[in-house]
C-alpha cells in the first residue's frame, strides 16, 4: 500500500466519505495532548498521518497510531517515576472506542500500542475486521477479558496483546490489566505467525487451552514473557508441538528445574530466551540453528554447557547473573566467531582465567566481537593483554566490579572502534595512560574506584564524542585539565574523591549538554566560575567538601533544569542569591557549613519541588521567611547554628510532610506553630512530653518514637489526633486516655502497666492499629476489642495478659494481624474463630498456655501467610485440611507442643511455604519424600514478594532456632527458610528428595530414630548454613559433597553410628570443633585425634561436568580396601618401591605422574556462593 490511490487514468482517488468520518468520529474520542493528529483535516484521510490507503481502490487499509516515544525505562527512574515524553504522546480514550471504525472493511493493519485506552476493554467488533492481518494492541492498557471475538480473525499473521515493558503497570497501577482465560479461541487463527501475550497473566488458562496454540504449524513466533507460567502445573509439557518456532520468549517466568526438553526439538529456533526464571539445568540444549541465546538471571552453575561450542551461527550470548565458573570458558566458546555480544557478568568466574585467550586463527571468536562484559565476577590478576586483538570491532567493554591489579595497559588503545570501557570497582593502580586520548569513537570511559594516581592526561580531552567520565574515589592529583571545556558532548564529569587541587577550569561552563557535575571530595580552591551559569541542562552539581571561597555566583540561579546542589563545607561568604527562588525544579539544596551572611531570601518560598534545605552552620541573620511555609514538599530542614531571630513563623504548621526540623542555637523566640504534622522520632530527645504540646490543636500526627522520653502519656494530646507513635521510650502508667478520632496507637516497647481498659473498644471504635507490645500490661483482653470494626493489626505481645481469647476477635472482618506471643493466655480456641476474617495474614500465639486439638477454625482462614501456636499444650493430629485449605502459607510453626501422628503428605500442597518447624513435639513416621518439593525451599530466591504485614510501626516476626542458638527475625522474615522437625520420634532413612531443597537456610533433624546413611548428594543444599543431624541412628560415612556446603557454619553430627575419614576442603576446614563429631566412634581424621589408616581424608570435587561418580557408595575407600592395602605394601614395596630407588627414569615417571594428579584435582573449582542480583542504573 501507499499513502494515495490513482485510478487508470492517472486521476487521484480520495479515501470514501464514510471512511473519513468514522476516522474522525474516532478521533473524537480521544485526547490529543501534543497534536499528533493534527493533520486530520480536509476531505481526503489519505493524507492525514497514521493513513495509509490501497493503490487502486483509496479505500483505507493501514491504520498506525502508535506512540513514537515508547515507555522509557531509563526516563522513569531519572524522573522519579515519570516518563514526561511518553506520557505527553500518548493517545488517550475517553471512553469506549468508537464502532464506526467498522466503516474501515478493508482495514488489513492496525497498530494502536503504547497509548493509553484507560483501562477500557478491547472491543468485541474488532474480531469483524476480516481482512486483518496485522494487529497490534500492546502496552496500549486496555484492560478487563480478551474477547474471544478475535478468534474470527482468520487471516491474521501478528497479534501482540503484550505489555512489552513490566514496568508500566507500576507507572498505572490504578488501571485494571488484561486477562486471559482461554486460548481456545486461537484455534481459529490458523494463519498465525507472531504471537505475543507478554505480560498478560496466563496462571488460570487451563493446560489443554495451550494445546490450541501449538495446533499452529505456521506458528514462528510465541512470547509469553512475564505470564506467570510458573503457577502452571505442567507447563513445559505444553511445548513439545511447538516445533516451527524461529523464536520463543518465556523469560521473566521463574519456572524451575531443567530447561524443558521439548526446546530440544524445535531445530529452526533462532532467538531463545529464558532470563529470570530459576533454570538450574541446562544439557537439552543442542541448537545449532540459535541466533541469540539469553540464559541471564537463572540458577545455572558449573561449567558452561558443552553443548554451546557447536552453536557456531551465536550472534548474541547472554550468561550473566548465575553460578557458571568452568576455568576453560574461552575454549569452550572458541568456534563462536559469529558473535557479536557475550555477557558473562556476575558469574563465579574467579582468579586469572581469562589472562590465556584462545589462538587467534580465522575465523575465530574476536572477529565480530562488539561487547564483551566480564563485569561482577572474582577476576584478579592484571588486564589480559589479548584485548587489544579485538581492535577491528569491539565497541563495548566491561571488565568492571572484579579484582583487577597493575597498570591499564597502553595496549587497550589498540581498540579504535571501542566506544565503552568500564574497568570500575577493581584495584588498578598507577597512572591513566595518556594514550587513552586516541580511543577517538570513545563515549563512556569509568575508571571509578580503583588506585590510580598522579595526573589526569590532558589528552582525554580530545575524545569529542565522550559522553561519561568517571573517574571517582581514585588517589587522582593535580589540577583539572583544561582541555575538558572542549567536551562539547559530555553529559556526566563525575571526578569526585580524589585529591585534585587548584581552581575550577572557566572552561566547563562550555558543556552546553552536561547534566551532571561531581567535584566532591577534593582540595579544590579558588572560586566557582561565573560561567557554570551557562550550564543549562545541568541537573546536578556536587561541589561540596572542598576549599572553595568567595561568593555564590549569581548566574547559578539561570539553571532552571538543576534539581541538586550541593555546595557545603566549603570556605563560601557572601549573601545567598536571590535567583535562586527560580530554580522551580531544584529538590535538594546544601548551602551548609560555609560562612554565609546575611538574610534567608524570600524567595526560596518559591522552591515548590524542594525536599530538603541545609542553611545550618553558617553566619545567616535576620528572621525565618514566612514563605518558607508554602514548600508543601519539605521533609528536612536544617538551619542550626546560624544567628537567626524573631518567631518561629506559624506557617510552619502546614508544612505536611515535614520529618526533620533542626532550629538549635539559634536567637529564635515566640510560640511553637501549630502543626498538623510532627515527626521527631529517632531525635534523642531525653525528657517527658512537654505541657506546650496542649497548644498543638491541630495535630493530627505525631510521631515521638525511638527516644528516651519518659513520664506518663498526657491526656491533653490534640483531640484532632488519628496517628499517635509512642514506641520505644520509657513512658509508664496506666493506659491513657486518648479522643474517639485515633486511628493508629502504637505504645509499644514502654514501661505502660495496669490492664486494657475494658470499653476500649467504645473509647476508640475507629482504631485500624494497636500496638501494645513489650509493656507491663496485665489482666484479660476485653472482649469490647471486638467493637472495633476497623481493625487491622493488634498486637499484644510480650505482656503479662491472662484468661481466655475472645472468640469474637477471629470474626473481625478486616483484621490481619493478630500477635498474642508470650502472654499467659489459657484455654481452647474456639471451633468458631476466623469464621469470618477472610484478611488475616498474621496469627501468632506461641509461648502461652493454649491447649486442646489444633483449632479447627482455622481451616477457614484461607489469607494465612503466618502461623505460629509453638510453645503451648496443643495436642492431638496435625490435620490434613491445612495443606488443602491454607494453600498461602509461608511460615508454619508448631514447635513444642503435644502434637502426635504422622506428617500428611498433603502438607506439600502448601508450595509457599519457606518455613516448617514442628521441632519438640510426638511425631512418628517417616518423614514425607514429598518435602523435597517445597517451591520456595527449591532455590534460594532473593526476590520473594513483601509478605510481612506493615502497618504503621507494625512488622511481623518470628523466633527461630538456627545454628544451635534462637534468633528473632523482622525485616529479614521474607529471605529465611528453615525445616525443622527435630526432637520427634521420626523412624526411616532420611528422604533423598530433600537433597533438592538447595535454597534452605536451615536444615534441622536431630533428636529423632532416623537410621540409614546421610544422602549422598547432601552437597547440592548450597544455601544450608546450619545442618543439625545428631542424636540419631545414622550410620555409614559422610559423603564427600558435603565440603561442598560452602556456607554453612554450624555443624552437628554428633551421637550417631557414622564411621570412616571426616571430609575436608572448603568451609569445614574452619569448623574444627571436636563436639561435631561426638558419639560417632568409628569416624576418623581431623579435627578429631583419631588417624586414619592409612592416613587419608578425602576432598569433595565437583565432578558434575562428568557426570555421576561411578564409584560404589559415597567413593570413600572402604576398611577393607584399606587392610589390603597394607598388606599389599609389604608384600609389593621391594617389587615397586625398589625398582623405583634403582631405576632413575622409572622414578621420574613415576612422580611426574603424582604432580599431574595433584596438579589436576586443584585445577577443579566448586560454586557454592549464593547468587546476588546486582542492578546498577
């Protein structure tokens, strides 16, 4: 098509009138913020923009609107969350899309993404565009059920209904997303290529719905990128008909185990990714057809896969953020003279691996090479020399966050087409090499954090196209070139922490595209250039800590785009620039400690976007401004140790969002504003409440936590209040009396006594959080609680309450914590509780007197996220219906009861449960092979979401015993994992399966009538930090894959029947405590006294690479084979060992040998290091 029609005579045709009208009636229900459609005018839409129009006929046949300026990622994060150009350019829809787009029979192409249809839902009348063939609704936030209208589209090639950024929906998070409850609907779409759903939930589209895709033999493209696939029960098994794909998305997805061996079979496949799942296996993949392959952000470890080596077509390698750390990578990726982009970024790749590159023949794997990133790994020794061979195309090279040493090689200069180098965060030392100069293409040079010393190289300012320079937190001296004022497209100058001295350069106020300038932290003098006010895209200037004098420059106050400056500590005097009440923009100002003079101008009361404004430690006179009370946005301000007077002004008590106020030594008088806001929390403030707060009638939050005040809680506290914080000070008495308008209490954490009193609940019905923990508090909790419809965190513990729980406390509708913990509570729980409490999250009743069978009501509590009823005199069965009914669980503690029976198997259902302590009670049985399945036990998974209920001050936490001792978890309760079943009457071997729990922290089994040997692949838990297996009836030997649980750092194994040498190497060389092994007599080898014979204790090697270890048993050599061994000697030395004193050549083969076994098990790295996301902006 094209943008006009002719007919056989040469004469143009318009586009038909009812076309033009149902596009303009289209366009009336939309908002046009930047006039994107201002070209639909006139009679012929043939012309407008977004139109496109047949040859012939001039009916319309192409409809593209889509927004030219996408979602930004970068943009969000450097404007706090807000992408002005996108959303500017977006198309909005004020209500439903107009039917009269029907008009458009023709249409064959339609593209409305990454605009905003507010959340409206797709219309069912676009399944009637028969003739399409190209549809493209994404990131177009639509929302509510795709209609299965579109299934009529049978002559569509591309549908993409994804969301192509995951960000947008935080960016509107009122809007309702698109859901997908089927995909039978696709069945009809039999001329389907390219399917995207990116970022559409699929977690209940049943199993046989994806069968309907995979019925599409045309099918080349499939992306489901961050559809929650890992909620599907089977999901791989779904992709084995997939076969014609060329490309396959399922990153963002945190599905598990083994890459699915149905990719094996999809031979034309040329793009694979698979980021951000929990992949821990990578041998099906043998596709040599693959263009760009994307294993980044898995759980991979070991050795590269072989296999990756015959991918010789690899343009692209993405490896970084998993555990691989085979010291031969350059050989195994030696065929890939393809590629253009390999990233093995924080990896375990550690030592001097990549100072040997493979011979450089042609072709081989530097041709093409355009990025290579070995950043965020364990590298040492000096830069490889091999870089400069790259020269004819490396652009990209990151060698940063390792622990590089020595010189920056002059030979990097060789890489004229580099236009990247980031060797930051090493331990580079020397000078910078003046032929950096001559990287002519260079854009972002970052030698930050290292050792460099002496001179910046004037020659760096002949790279015109440099864009960043860091060079921060070196031993860098001297003065700043000059030369840097011809940068002309330099947009970040970061030189700070270093000891460069002498004046600014005048020549920086010629960056007409600098956005950043940090000069921190050096010995620079002299005064600020007058011509930095020229800078008019600079958005940050870090001048602060040096020895700058004279005045502020007025021209500063020119640089409208500035949002921080920070000029503080230095020697600057003079009066504050009125200009600077127009920088509109500005949200952080530090003026502090210099010597500043004069009056606060007025003008700052202008500043509406400021956050924070240091005045303090100057020699400022005169009074505070009025005005300062219209900076809506101010949260800190300090204007201490200044000679300020006259009255505190009483526009200050609108100041809202106000945390820090710091006024000291100062000449101020008059009365304390009347504020609505008052936050002095974490202030050392040593005193009681002081009687000027009856005069804060307005206030409506209050916030004195985390001092030292003391004394009673006066009644005369605003009658305004709805937030009132009290925690962690020393306030005793009695309850006080507060007004009816509370809504958030928290005393806890004082010395408050007596009892609760019993209308509470009538005294303040409005209550949403009571937080009374760790008081003094006696008697019983009153039922008038329950009066208190609103509430949603009660916490009573740490107290000395008695009696009975109020059965009505389980019906509040709204509650989601309850923390009863240690209190001398007694009775049963009612059958009744939580019958209606369809929000609690939270239940936490350990260490009282609670007794009778596990409360039933329970059951009924479908939201728990946390149960803990350990420490009491439950008894009875564990029931079945908690794996079946509170599918939420994450943490379940039962310890140190009365509890009897047999675990249920059905406890596995519960796949998010991360922690398990049923430790002290009458459990027998075995214990379930099923808990090797535990999901979130699996890997260790730092990106678990926020379950923690934060209420106010509230945070839950729980008490765990982990390495031996007993430890309380708050903010860090989302990343432990724990199993412990220890002190029961378990019977059996201790299951396998649980081998593949490689994400537990804690694995405690002790105190049981376990027998049978301890799993041989007990090394494969790389997370365990505490293995406690003592006081069993374990026998055999300790595996070898033991010394592979480099993090564990307390052992018990005492009190069992285990036998042979103790195994060494990696972290039990430290864990040298003879106790670990007590009450084992047969064990041998250090830490204990005992020997073995003959003196042997074996080193666990990884032999992954090579696959199982065929050796019988655990691969010790046995007692026998020792015996023979010795008798062997006898019998052999003179027949072996004496050919060896009187034959030299044979004696020199002989040891030769030896050094090559030695040599070759040292060369053998194990990974068991947890893997750390490390995201850098």
């Amino acid at each position: 098509t094209i943008q006009f029609g002719w007919n056989v005579d040469g004469a143009r045709f318009n586009c038909p009138q009812n076309e033009r009208n149902a596009l303009l009636s289209f366009k009336q229900g939309l908002i046009d913020q930047t006039n994107r459609l201002s070209s639909w005018v006139g009679q012929d839409c043939c012309k407008w923009k977004g139109v496109s129009c047949d040859n012939f006929t001039g009916h319309v046949v192409k409809l593209d609107l889509r927004n030219p300026f996408p979602f930004d990622l970068d943009s969000f994060y450097h404007s706090f969350g807000y992408d002005k150009t996108y959303s500017e350019a977006c198309l909005v829809a004020v209500g439903e899309v107009n039917s009269s787009l029907l008009e458009l029979k023709h249409l064959n192409y339609l593209d409305l993404s990454w605009n905003n249809f507010s959340g409206i839902a797709i219309p069912k009348f676009f399944g009637l565009f028969h003739e399409l063939t190209y549809l493209n609704l994404s990131s177009a936030l639509f929302g509510g059920n795709v209609p299965h209208h579109l299934g009529n589209l049978s002559t569509l090639h591309s549908l993409d209904l994804g969301t192509q950024n995951i960000f947008l929906f935080s960016y509107y998070d009122n809007i309702p997303s698109l859901v997908v409850n089927t995909l039978h609907w696709t069945s009809s779409l039999v001329s389907l290529k390219h399917l995207v759903m990116s970022g559409i939930d699929l977690s209940n589209i049943p199993l046989d719905s994806f069968q309907a895709v995979a019925l599409f033999s045309s099918l080349l493209e499939l992306h489901f990128s961050h559809c929650s696939l890992e909620n599907i029960p089977l999901f791989h098994s779904t992709l084995k008909n997939f076969t014609s794909l060329t490309i396959l998305d399922l990153s963002w997805n945190y599905l598990q185990g083994p890459i699915p061996s149905a990719i094996r079979n999809m031979t034309s496949l040329k793009v694979l990714q698979l980021s951000d799942n929990l992949f821990n296996n990578s041998s099906v993949l043998d596709l040599t057809s693959l263009h760009i392959l994307d294993l980044s952000y898995n759980n991979f470890q070991g050795p590269i896969p072989s296999a990756i080596r015959n991918m010789t077509l690899l343009k692209v390698l993405q490896l970084s953020y998993n555990l691989f750390n085979n010291s031969s990578v350059l050989d195994e990726l030696k065929n890939l003279y393809k590629l253009e982009v390999l990233d093995l970024s924080s990896n375990e790749f550690a030592g001097k691996m990549f100072e040997r590159f493979p011979n450089f023949s042609s072709p081989s794997l530097g041709d093409n090479l355009e990025t290579l990133i070995l950043s965020g790994n364990r590298l040492t020794g000096y830069l490889p020399n091999w870089l400069y061979q790259l020269k004819s195309s490396l652009k990209f090279l990151d060698l940063s966050f390792n622990s590089f040493e020595g010189r920056i090689p002059t030979s990097l200069t060789k890489l004229f087409a580099l236009q990247v180098l980031d060797l930051s965060r090493n331990q580079l030392s020397g000078g910078i090499p003046v032929s950096l100069g001559k990287l002519s293409n260079l854009k972002t040079l970052d030698l930050g954090q290292n050792q460099l010393s002496g001179g910046i190289p004037v020659s760096l300012g002949k790279l015109s196209k440099l864009e960043t320079l860091i060079l921060i937190e070196n031993q860098l001296s001297g003065e700043i070139p000059m030369s840097f004022g011809t940068l002309s497209n330099l947009k970040t100058l970061d030189l700070g922490q270093n000891q460069l001295s002498g004046g600014i350069p005048v020549s920086l106020g010629k960056l007409s595209k600098l956005e950043t300038l940090i000069l921190i932290e050096n010995q620079l003098s002299g005064e600020i250039p007058m011509s930095f006010g020229t800078l008019f895209n600079l958005k940050t200037l870090y001048l602060g800590q040096n020895q700058l004098s004279g005045g502020i420059p007025v021209s500063l106050g020119k640089l409208s785009k500035l949002e921080n400056l920070f000029l503080e500590q230095n020697q600057l005097s003079g009066e504050i620039p009125m200009s600077f009440g127009t920088l509109s923009n500005l949200k952080t100002l530090n003026l502090g400690q210099n010597q500043l003079s004069g009056e606060i101008p007025m003008s700052f009361g202008t500043l509406f976007n400021l956050k924070t404004l240091y005045l303090g430690q100057n020699q400022l006179s005169g009074g505070i401004p009025v005005s300062l009370g219209k900076l809506s946005k101010l949260e800190n301000l300090f204007l201490e140790q200044n000679q300020l007077s006259g009255e505190i002004p009483m526009s200050f008590g609108t100041l809202s969002n106000l945390k820090t106020l710091n006024l000291g030594q100062n000449q101020l008088s008059g009365e304390i504003p009347n504020w609505y806001y008052l936050n002095m929390s974490n202030s050392n403030i040593s005193d009681s409440i002081p009687n000027w707060f009856e005069n804060l009638t307005f206030l409506e939050y209050l916030d004195l936590s985390g001092n030292q005040m003391y004394g009673k809680v006066p009644n005369f506290i605003s009658p305004n209040i709805v937030e009132l914080y009290l925690s962690s000070n020393r306030f005793e008495g009695s309850f006080p009396q507060f007004h009816s308008s509370l809504r958030y209490l928290d005393l806890s954490d004082n010395i408050i006594s007596g009892s609760i009193p019993t209308d509470i609940g009538y005294r303040l019905p409005n209550l949403e959080l009571l937080l009374l923990s760790n008081n003094s508090i006696n008697g019983t909790i009153p039922s008038s609680l329950c009066k208190m419809l609103s509430l949603r965190y009660l916490d009573f513990s740490k107290n000395h309450l008695s009696g009975v729980l109020p059965n009505c406390l389980g019906d509040l509708q709204r509650v989601e914590v309850i923390d009863l913990t240690s209190n001398n509570l007694s009775g049963t729980i009612q059958r009744s509780f939580c019958h209606q409490s369809e929000y609690l999250t939270s239940l936490h009743l350990s260490k009282n007197n609670f007794q009778g069978e596990f409360p039933s009501g329970l059951q009924n509590c479908t939201s728990l996220s946390i149960l803990d009823v350990s420490d009491n005199k439950f008894s009875g069965e564990i029931p079945t219906w908690i794996g079946q009914n509170l599918y939420s669980l994450r943490i379940m503690k039962l310890s140190s009861n009365k509890y009897n029976g047999s675990l249920s198997p059905k406890l596995c259902h519960l796949n998010q449960l991360q922690v398990l302590d049923v430790a002290g009670n009458n459990l027998s049985g075995n214990i379930p092979h099923c808990f090797g399945n535990f999901n979130h036990m699996l890997f260790n998974q730092t990106n678990f979401s926020r379950f923690s209920s934060e209420g106010g001050n509230y945070q839950d936490k729980l008490s765990q015993v982990i390495k031996g001792r007993e430890f309380e978890y708050t903010k860090n309760l989302r990343f432990v994992t724990n199993l412990d079943l220890s002190n029961n009457i378990f019977i059996g071997q201790i299951p396998e399966q649980l081998t593949n729990l490689s994400g537990l922290n804690g694995l405690n089994l002790s105190r049981n009538h376990l027998k049978g040997s301890i799993p041989k692949k007990i090394g494969q838990m790389r997370s365990l930090e505490s293995l406690d297996l003592s006081n069993n009836h374990l026998s055999g030997t300790i595996p070898q894959s033991i010394s592979a649980l480099t993090l564990v750092n307390y052992l018990n194994l005492s009190n069992n029947n285990l036998s042979g040498p103790i195994p060494s190497g990696n972290q039990l060389q430290t864990l040298n405590d003879k106790s670990i092994y007590d009450g084992n007599n047969e064990l041998c080898g250090l830490p204990l006294e005992k020997k073995c014979i003959p003196p042997q204790t074996p080193t666990y090697v990884d032999r992954k690479s090579k696959g199982e270890d065929k050796r019988d048993g655990d691969g010790f050599i046995t007692i026998w084979f020792y015996l023979g061994m010795v008798s062997g000697c006898v019998v052999g030395f003179w027949g072996f060992c004496g050919v060896l004193l009187f034959k030299k050549s044979w004696r020199y083969a002989y040891f030769q040998f030896v050094d090559s076994i030695i040599i070759g098990d040292r060369l053998v790295y194990t990974a068991a290091s947890r893997k750390i996301r490390r995201r850098r902006n």
